[in-house]
C-alpha cells in the first residue's frame, strides 16, 4: 500500500503520515506580495500596491495606464504609474493633471 498524500501535504515515512507543507517558506512564493497560510494544506498571496494575483504563487504588475488616469500621457511602472506632461508643464498635486509651470506664464510685464 501507499500513503498518498494531497496538496499541500508532504508524505513522512518516519511516521508514516502526511505533514503540512509551509509553502511560504519558499521565497519564490508570492513574488510581489506577502504568502499567507490560510488552512493546513493551502495557502493565499496578498499582492502589493500595484499588483494583481496572477496564479496561485505570483502577483504581476498591474498596467494602470490602461485605465487612463493622466491627463495627456502615462507610463507604467512597476507597481505604479507615472503621468507625463508637455514641456513647460508639470503634474498638479493630484499626481494626474498637468499644469502650466508659475515661472512660465506671461502675467507679469518686462519693461
């Protein structure tokens, strides 16, 4: 006979039983996020900011930019974004807008 174990289980001959694997003692689990064991036998993945659940040992990067949070151009990052604006521009305190730079506007005369 044969003692077959299910996942998340690792056959111990010793004493001729299954023993609980902690799968978040692999620091390949949850690459971007935190392994959390939920039951004997399983396990979750808590992704970071910015990442999504991929499979059951991953988080990958989400493209915000896909969402079109900036105004005029976006770059994705890993685990954000950032918002690009014309020369002469910069992004308002949203992080999102784009606002003509103080020392660029033409309201005060030169004589």
């Amino acid at each position: 006979w044969t003692c077959d174990c299910g996942i998340g289980y690792l056959y111990k001959a010793s004493t001729n039983s299954c023993d609980d694997i902690n799968e978040c003692a692999d620091p390949d689990q949850c690459v971007n996020g935190v392994c959390q064991e939920t039951v004997p036998g399983d396990f979750q993945c808590n992704c970071d900011q910015g990442y999504e659940f991929y499979n059951k040992t991953h988080c990958k990067d989400v493209d915000e930019c896909l969402q079109n949070p900036c105004q005029l151009a976006c770059s994705n990052t890993e685990g954000s974004y950032t918002c690009i604006c014309l020369h002469g521009w910069w992004t308002a305190d949203n992080n999102r807008t784009c606002v003509r730079e103080p020392w660029n506007t033409c309201e005060q005369i030169c004589e």
